[in-house]
C-alpha cells in the first residue's frame, strides 16, 4: 500500500511538472485548481513548486502561478508553503514569492499591489478566511523568528522587503499607494517585533540533536550559554563561569530583562535524579547542595557579589541534570512535590528545556 502511494505520487508530481511550461499555461491553471480541491495534493504542488527550474524571471509567472495554488489548497497547503521557508535549499526568489502571498492572505488590506506583476486567475487566489489567515500568520511568525539565528533566511526576508511593490508607494505618487505602504510597514513591523526572541524551530532542533547525540558536557553548555532563553525566557545576559568567592564557580549567571539574576548549576542530562529506592539520588542532592550554596554565598556578601554583578540580591536559582520523560508515576509526583515547595530553585531535566522552549515559541506563533 505504502509503494503504491509512493507511486501514485510520483505520477502525480510527474504529470503537473509536465505542464509547467508557458505555452500550456492555461492547461495547467485549469490542473491546479481541480488539484486545490483536494487539500491531499498540497504535498504535489508544494514539490513541483521546489522541482521546477526555471530560469530566473522566466519562471516568475510559474511561481506565482503555483505558489497561490498552494495557498489556495486550504490550511494543509498553507502549512507546506511554511515548511518550505524553512527549508535550507529554497531559493530566495522562491522564498520571497511565497513571503508576498502569505502575506497577501494574512493582512490582504495591506497587499492590494502584491500580485500586479502576473495575472492569477481567480480560481487560483486563496479564500481569505479566518482560519487561512489564522495559518498564514503561523507561518510568517515561524519563518520571522528563523531569520534571528539564520542570516540567508535573514536575507530572504530583506529582499522580500526591498523588492514588495508596497514600498514604493513614490513610484506612484498615489495616495492611496501611500497608504497602503505604511499600512504595511506598520503591520509588518508590528509582527516582527513580537517573534523578536531569539527561538525558532530551527533552534529547538539543533538543540534536540546535541541531545540525541550529547558526549561532551561542554557542548551542550556552549548551546545554552548562546542560547540562554532555553534556561529563562528572560535572559539578556549571561555570565559563564561565574566565581563567587574562592570556592564556588557557578555554571551561569543570567541577568534578565527585570534586573534581577539567575544563578544556574548544569549537571549531564545521564545523570540518575533518582535511584533504585525511589529516594533523590547523591548527583541530585549533591548538585541541589551548589546551588544552594551559590544563593548563601550572595546573601552572605551582597555587596562583595553587587560590585561584580550589580543589584544582585537573593538571586533565583535554576539546577538542570538528568531527564523527566521516563520518571515513574511515584517519581514524578514526588518532584512536582518538590518544585511546589521550592519556590527558589527550579528543578529542570534537559527534555524539560526543550518542551519549555517550544511552548514559548508556540506561544508567540499563536498569540
């Protein structure tokens, strides 16, 4: 059954590439709609979408043709034009036609020139509905946060800004061009700033994969000390390697954007945070122990510790070792027991920090 669809994809995939070709365009704009009707094509036209090699400008007409198609094939078609954003081998004139018409979906009152340089027939121009646009914003937000850690989708983004025919409204002398340029310039920085945390799916997954393949102890913290919204989504700044008097080296300290601090003690996510009986084991009472002594050591030289760290005082503190996802029913209860009644250090496996993060991009993706 798998080969058979595997086949059928195939010929389906082979069959609309066959007609991706200028002098059957009208053939094929009539393919693709009887294709949208089926939100199962989207996969199709999302391939023949990267598949196609046209040359530059020559093939503009056959992106835009394929890419409102996309869109047009409902939620499942919008999600695929997203992941393909995020694909690294996308080129950016591939990339910046499907960031013009998700845009045009999400915020259409802001788009009214977005396709005048082809013509789309209207079977092929996607349903501005609730739920479209609610899909389309999913994907702009994803693809805005990966430009924070990758300068080509960076650049894909820049272009898509230069090259929008909303920003040159001067051209036109209009006013009603003008209007919709700044529409757009103020939606568009509207929705930038708020994915403006450094996280994205890319990152999560870079992280995942350091964890699926951890050997060194000093890779994951090199991750974390560049990525400290993993610890506290608050972070701005950190401080590896912190030494509080002659004894105590912290992991890290973070200085979040409320002024106050984080000291952190990271332990290896093979370390057992219980043993056989059930009870805590050493490694986790023993790592429990450094943070502890990290906040007394504050509190016991506040102004010592405030003329290397300024206004610190009764810092918070964040231990991460070992992993949650395997805990017994008895194991599990017994540290939310424990978290409930340390209101001062937090308690975090490494899976924790992923599924933490993803619940924060989730957050501003869905907001």
């Amino acid at each position: 059954m798998k080969r058979r669809r595997q086949t059928e994809s195939q010929s389906a995939l082979a069959r609309l590439l066959a007609l991706c070709d200028k002098s059957r365009q009208e053939e094929l704009e009539a393919h693709l709609y009887r294709l949208t009707l089926d939100s199962a094509s989207a996969p199709t036209i999302a391939q023949a979408f990267m598949s196609h090699g046209a040359p530059l400008y020559e093939g503009d007409w056959l992106n835009e043709l394929l890419a409102s198609a996309l869109l047009t094939a409902g939620k499942t078609g919008i999600a695929a034009a997203g992941q393909l954003l995020l694909r690294d081998d996308l080129r950016v004139t591939k990339s910046v036609c499907l960031l013009r018409h998700l845009w045009r979906l999400y915020s259409p009152n802001t788009s009214d020139r977005l396709v005048s340089v082809c013509t789309v027939p209207r079977t092929l121009i996607p349903r501005s509905t609730e739920a479209n646009r609610s899909a389309a914003l999913e994907a702009l937000r994803r693809f805005f946060a990966a430009t924070l850690s990758d300068p080509f989708k960076f650049g894909h983004l820049g272009l898509f800004m230069n090259t929008s025919p909303w920003f040159c409204p001067a051209a036109t002398g209009a006013p009603e061009a003008v209007k919709t340029a700044n529409a757009f310039a103020h939606e568009f920085l509207r929705l930038l700033t708020t994915t403006s945390l450094r996280i994205s799916d890319q990152t999560i997954e870079q992280y995942l994969n350091l964890l699926a393949t951890f050997s060194k102890e000093e890779d994951l913290q090199a991750f974390l000390e560049e990525n400290p919204i993993f610890l506290d989504p608050l972070a701005k700044a950190v401080v590896p390697k912190h030494r509080l008097g002659s004894d105590l080296i912290t992991d890290f300290v973070l200085e979040t954007l409320t002024g106050s601090y984080v000291v952190v003690e990271i332990e290896r996510p093979d370390t057992p945070v219980f043993n056989k009986a059930g009870d805590f084991s050493p490694a986790f009472s023993h790592a429990l122990r450094q943070v502890l002594d990290f906040q007394d050591w504050v509190a016991s030289n506040v102004a010592y510790a405030q003329s290397k760290l300024p206004g610190i005082v009764n810092p918070h503190g964040v231990l991460v070792l070992g992993t949650f996802t395997n805990f017994s029913p008895d194991e599990r209860r017994r540290m939310n027991q424990f978290q409930f009644n340390s209101r001062h250090i937090d308690v975090l496996g490494f899976d924790s920090l992923a599924s933490r993060a993803q619940t924060l991009l989730n957050s501003l993706i869905f907001r």
